[in-house]
C-alpha cells in the first residue's frame, strides 16, 4: 500500500514535468490543474476533509497574493518605469562606456549589472535586458546568453528582493536571516567560480582569462562575500541587490586601474554621448531609492521598523490542526517599498502621474499568467504540506538514498526551478519536502532542516539556468536586439551570416549548450550538501550567534 500511496503523492509533481517539459503546457494551466488534482488527492486517497483542505489552499492564495505577488508587481513595474521614462537607456551607455574590453563588458553586464537586475526584478530580467545590452553593444548572441544564465544560476536565490528565499522562510517557519546565511555559505565557492565561466564562455575558453584574472577574482568576492556578510547582519532582502552595486564598483575600478590591452577581445566603441553625472543619477534614482528605503525600514532601524511592523493584521484562514493565523503585514514588507521608490523616482524622471498609473496597468496585465501559476503553486504546495503528501515522498526518498540524501537534495530543488522557470516555485513545491526529509533522515540533527531547505534555494537558481522558461526569456529579449544589430551593420553581415546569427539563438541550441555548466553546478551543489552539513555547528558559531 505504501508504494501506491507514494505514487498518489508524486502525482502532482509527475503531472508538472509531464505537461511542461513534455506536453509544453502553459505553466499557468499546468499548475492550475496540479492545485486541482492535488486537492482530489488529498480528499480521496489521504482523505482529508474537504473544508479543511479548502481552507489550506485558501491560506496559499493569501501566501502568494501577499507579499509574493505584491513584490513580482512592485519590482516589474519599476523596471518598466525606467524603460518608459528613456532612463534605461541611459542606465546602458553608462555600462557600456566604461571598458572596450569585451571580457570585462561582459562581467559588467552579465555578472554586475544581471545581479543588480536580479536583485530588483528577477523572474527573467536579469537574463533578458543584459544580454540584450550585450548584443546591442556587438556580442555574439548566443554567447551573450549563455553568459547570462550562468551568472544568473547563483543570484536566484535573492532574487526580487529575496522573494525566493522569504517564501520559504515564512512557508516553513525557518528563520530568514539564518535561511539566508545558510545558503550564502553553501554558494559561496560558486560565486566566486561563477565569472570565471563567464569570461570564458564570451573569450571561447579559459584562455580568455590572460589580463583578466585578478578582475574575474574580485568580482567573484564581491558576491560571495557582501552576501554572506549582508545575510548575516540584516537578513537576506539586499543581499545580492546590495553586493550588486559592490560587484559593479569593483568592475570598473579595475577597469580604470588595470584596463586589458589584448586587441583580440575589443568590442566597438559605442558612438552614444557621454552621461552627466547628473543625468546617471537621475537615472539611477528608483534603484537608489529601493536600497534606502528597504534599508530605513528593515529590521536595521527598529524606530522605523517597529511602528510600520506593527500595522498588521492576523486573520485565522487554515483550519487544521496546529493552525497559525496567517499576519497580513501592511507598510512594512519590500513590495510597498518599492512602488513608494518607483512613484517618486518616476517623478524625478519627470513622469505624470497618469503615465505611470498607466505603466502600472499594463505591467499588470502582462503579468496576469504569472499570478495564476504562482497562486496555484503556492496552493499546491500547502495542499500537499497540509495532507501529508510532502512528508509520505520525503519518508520514500530517504528510504531509497539513506545517509546519501543531502547529495541529492540539490537535484530536487534544480528540477523545481527547471519545472516552472522561478527559484520562488521551487522552493514553494519542494522546501517543505527538503524539512520533511531532513527530519526522516536524521530526527536528532535539528540543523538538518535548514540546510538542506537553504540548498533547495540555492540549487533552484542551477535548475533555472536550464529551465525552458528562462531560454524563452533570453530568445524573446535577444531577437530584437539582434535585429537591430544586423539592420545597423548591414554592410558588415550578409544574408548567410545574419541567418546563421538567428538560428544560433534556437532554443534546442541554447539547452544542449549550457547543458554542461548545469552539470558542473549540479555536481558542485551535490559535493557541498554532502560534505557541507558536517560544519553546520561551526558555521553557526562563527556567523550567527
């Protein structure tokens, strides 16, 4: 009965790799059925009772309503504030007159910039605009993406102001700062290994390193080491957003101190006018804001923090046992935030009122798929958390790789994000499973948990690097830029040439390429988890006591 009641369990899961990376279902209409089916099952089979299940799934909806989508929102539409008002556009000359240098261009953009646009965005942007940028500026296309989503495997995580990170922190009652620690520690050895595939993918091998590599290094610590330091102090929110603007500085420091002078990698010269200070600033100005205000209102100012955390409301909405009231925290969570930061940095950039409410409306319409598969993932999640569902698979998969589970635990988290293109999905779908396993496993070990469910987020970002979703991003951002590439340099690309650049950029060319940085990563994710858990008691003696 055992194996059958396992089987029941994964069928919601089974249900999403089959209809998305096999039937190439929508993710909004697969994960919807997946809510539904994981409903019936756990009626039926688990037999749960109706209305408490309902209430489960009514408590994911608010889960994912907010503060989830409330960041998604906030975060996109300040970047296409900024597209709207022309300030990315300065926001690109800036980057790209700092070096001519290719191998540099490429940290800058690919590595800095992509991180800061995960920082803030996420979900897609930090693949899309860099990598659009780097086409524009004269890269290869399909090295720029490939380049993007390498550098953004390590990111994910801290993605949208850590949404991926604060979600499972609040779905399993983990600590956030400790969470966030924790897999600062776990990808610290692949952020400062991240760049350097980077520079080889956009120089064709690790040849390319010649010039660059004291760069390359010091860029790798400039991530590795503010997050795990930012993690620490305050929580994970700015962690990558923050050691972002480190990244960036330290680039073009180097540039200007050790500027590369190997012709072979020089890229042209871009012909648009130099930015003022002042234009950058103005340009710059929501992102600034963003890190002021999340900062004046974190848990770093408590004359700030308290009062605007106590504005909040408790509403009993899952009625099971051991039921928690679900806290609606009104002014103080990132997504107010940011649209606080997004109006009055419209407003310096000198945007109407009824211009960005119009923004506003459109970023939402466009993102109307992306609610119904994040609610419904976030449902399914606590239909099968709440039914027992996550715990019967976690009991098997323990069964079957005994003391070897934590070497295969990043897998798990790699195919959520491969599944449904999002580190938020990913630890949705599978960071209660992580806790369940870790507790089978070993129910004396009580750091186990957190370890593991720290390495389903941070090998979420592996998974996405692979995911169809993420290469459909890049393909839909490269294109134009592609376009517009081969249209200003018609005398220099012929028709074969432009074909041959178009049909580089298919996204079965795109899979079977970074096919094998994924295994690296995998591989590297796999080692740390095993290994790793040993040092759990020193790594909470030195970083968080």
């Amino acid at each position: 009965m055992s194996h059958m009641t396992t089987l029941l369990a994964l069928l919601p899961i089974l249900w999403l790799i089959v209809a998305l990376a096999i039937l190439k279902v929508p993710a909004w209409k697969a994960c919807g059925i997946a809510a539904i089916g994981s409903f019936i099952i756990a009626v039926f089979p688990f037999a749960k009772a109706p209305s408490i299940m309902f209430s489960g799934a009514l408590e994911g909806a608010a889960l994912a309503i907010w503060p989830i989508l409330l960041v998604i929102t906030a975060a996109i539409f300040t970047y296409n504030l900024v597209v709207h008002t022309k300030a990315m556009e300065t926001i690109k000359t800036m980057l790209s007159s700092v070096t001519s240098d290719m191998r540099v261009l490429a940290l800058l953009l690919a590595w800095g910039f992509g991180a800061f646009m995960e920082g803030m965005a996420g979900f897609g942007t930090a693949v899309a605009i860099p990598a659009a940028m780097m086409v524009a500026v004269g890269f290869n296309p399909l090295k720029s993406i490939i380049a993007c989503l390498v550098a953004n495997s390590v990111p994910t995580t801290f993605g949208s102001i850590a949404i991926p990170t604060t979600t499972l922190a609040s779905l399993t009652g983990l600590n956030p700062v400790h969470l966030g620690t924790y897999i600062s520690v776990q990808l610290f050895i692949l952020n400062i290994i991240a760049p350097f595939f980077v520079v080889a993918i956009i120089g064709g091998g690790f040849k390319a390193l010649k010039g660059v590599f004291l760069t390359t290094l010091l860029a790798g610590l400039a991530l590795a080491v503010p997050e795990l330091v930012i993690n620490a102090a305050v929580g994970p929110e700015l962690s990558v957003m923050g050691s972002s603007l480190i990244i960036m500085g330290v680039i073009i420091a180097c540039a200007k101190a050790m500027p590369p002078k190997d012709p072979e990698y020089q890229v042209e010269a871009t012909s648009a006018p130099a930015v003022s200070s002042n234009e950058g600033l103005v340009a710059a100005m929501p992102f600034i804001l963003i890190v002021i205000l999340l900062l004046a209102t974190s848990k770093l100012v408590p004359a700030i923090n308290g009062p605007l955390a106590a504005i909040k409301t408790a509403v009993p909405i899952y009625q099971g046992a051991g039921a928690k009231p679900y806290t609606f925290v009104w002014i103080a969570t990132p997504g107010i935030m940011i649209f606080i930061a997004a109006f009055i940095g419209g407003f310096i950039q000198k945007a109407g009122f009824g211009e960005m409410l119009k923004v506003l409306t459109t970023t939402v319409k466009n993102l109307k798929f992306t609610y119904v598969t994040i609610i419904s993932v976030v449902m399914t999640a606590k239909l099968m958390t709440y039914s027992g569902m996550t715990n019967e698979i976690a009991t098997t998969l323990v069964s079957a790789t005994g003391n070897m589970y934590p070497a295969f635990a990043p897998l798990i988290g790699a195919l959520g994000a491969f599944l449904t293109g999002s580190g938020t999905n990913a630890n949705v779908l599978f960071g209660p499973l992580q806790i369940d396993a870790a507790k089978a496993m070993a129910p004396d070990y009580a750091a186990l948990p957190i370890w593991l469910a720290a390495m389903n987020s941070g090998s979420a970002g592996t998974g996405k690097m692979f995911s169809p979703q993420s290469i459909a991003i890049a393909i839909g951002a490269v294109a134009p830029a592609l376009e517009a590439y081969i249209e200003a340099n018609k005398s220099k690309i012929d028709d074969s040439k432009a074909k041959e650049l178009r049909d580089s950029i298919a996204a079965n060319v795109i899979m079977t390429t970074v096919l094998k940085y994924f295994i690296i990563f995998i591989v590297a994710n796999g080692i740390i988890s095993y290994f790793g858990h040993n040092f759990i008691s020193a790594i909470e003696q030195i970083l968080l006591k």
